[in-house]
C-alpha cells in the first residue's frame, strides 16, 4: 500500500507555501499565476520569477525558513501521518516548498517530493523543480514502479484540481477541505480541515 498526500492545502491551511512567503512580503504574483494558467511560462520559469521577486523585495534565507517552521499545522498532521505509515508507505507530493515538506516528513513519511529553492549565501536564487503542479502524475508513477506498486493499492489525499492527475493513477481517492471540483472525482470527501478524519474514514472502511 502506498499513501500519497499533497502537501499544501492538506498539511496546512493555505492553498500554496509559496504564497505564505508573498503574502508575507506583500508581494503579489497573480501576473504569473494568470500566465503559469495560460501556458504562457513553464513550471521552472514560474518558480524563478517568484523568487526574483522575493529577492528584490528583501526576502532571505532565514525569513523563509522562520516561515515555514512556524506555520500552524492542520489538526491531527501527526496522528495521521503516524496512522497511515503503520498501513504501508508514505509519501508528499507537492508543488509546494520542500523545507515545510520536511518538517512534516520528521513524523514518518518515507519519501518526500517537492519544489526547492537555490541558495546563494542568505539570497534565494533560483528554484529547484522536482514536482511539475500541473504533473504531479509523473512523479506518482515513478515511485509507483520504484514500489512495484498497482493503482489499487495507491490512496491519494488531495484538496485542488491539481491532485487529480493522481486521482486517474489510485485505487481510492479522498479530497481533503477541497475547493474546487475535485470532490466530484473522489471516493471520499472530507470538509473538515482536521486530518484526525481520515482515519476514521479508513477505521470505517
């Protein structure tokens, strides 16, 4: 069994840990967002604008990592993370920034995927890409045939549009605190942002 969980959106509150720092800093990036939507700039092109920006507006190293250790957890992040690695393998896939994906992985998860930031000194200088958002399928797969591991016995836990690509490779889906449509594609739904329910669904089941 393989248990997949995104990152932001599930772990903590907001929907990207990019944007903690923005919001943060006060920097806005919808101009990129539309663009990144649009096709009109590539994941690694995205990452590197966001962080010219963090750059230019004073952000370091130290900032971003105050950040993201001291961010709130979702309730019940360590029961469940606890929880599921007791049923088999675990794993974060995410868009999101790997710093936080780590300080989450310290409560058993086995394998962690996510975006990185280069450093020069204290200055943040260019993104590490290692999960595509709009393809976080690719990497699923590999770790799927890494496991030899069947999609029947892969469980996905994701909260926007971007998860479904993993949705398409799992054998049971749940959309956590979702806002968007992919609650119309999962097998269970869960609103409440409390991950405690997640093992009640899997005790019921």
């Amino acid at each position: 069994m393989l248990i997949v969980f995104d990152m932001d959106g599930v772990f903590i509150e907001e929907r990207s840990s990019w944007k903690l720092i923005h919001k943060k800093f006060g920097i806005d990036n919808s101009d990129l967002v539309k663009k990144y939507l649009d096709d009109e700039i590539n994941d690694e092109e995205f990452l590197n604008e966001d962080i010219r920006r963090w750059r230019k507006n004073g952000v370091r190293k130290k900032d971003i990592i105050q950040i993201l250790q001291n961010v709130p957890l979702i309730k019940g992040a360590e029961s469940c993370v606890k929880y599921f690695s007791k049923m088999g393998k675990t794993a974060i896939i995410s868009g999101g920034i790997d710093i936080l994906a780590r300080r989450i992985a310290r409560y058993g998860i086995d394998y962690v995927f996510a975006n990185g930031i280069e450093f020069r000194g204290e200055m943040p200088w260019k993104g590490i890409l290692r999960v595509p958002i709009k393809r976080k399928d690719v990497v699923l797969k590999k770790l799927m045939k890494k496991l030899d591991i069947k999609a029947r016995d892969v469980i996905v836990v994701g909260d926007t549009r971007y998860d479904l690509c993993m949705f398409r490779n799992a054998g049971i889906k749940i959309a956590f605190n979702a806002r968007d449509d992919l609650s119309r594609h999962a097998d269970f739904v869960v609103e409440k942002p409390d991950l405690n329910e997640l093992i009640k669904i899997f005790e019921e089941y």
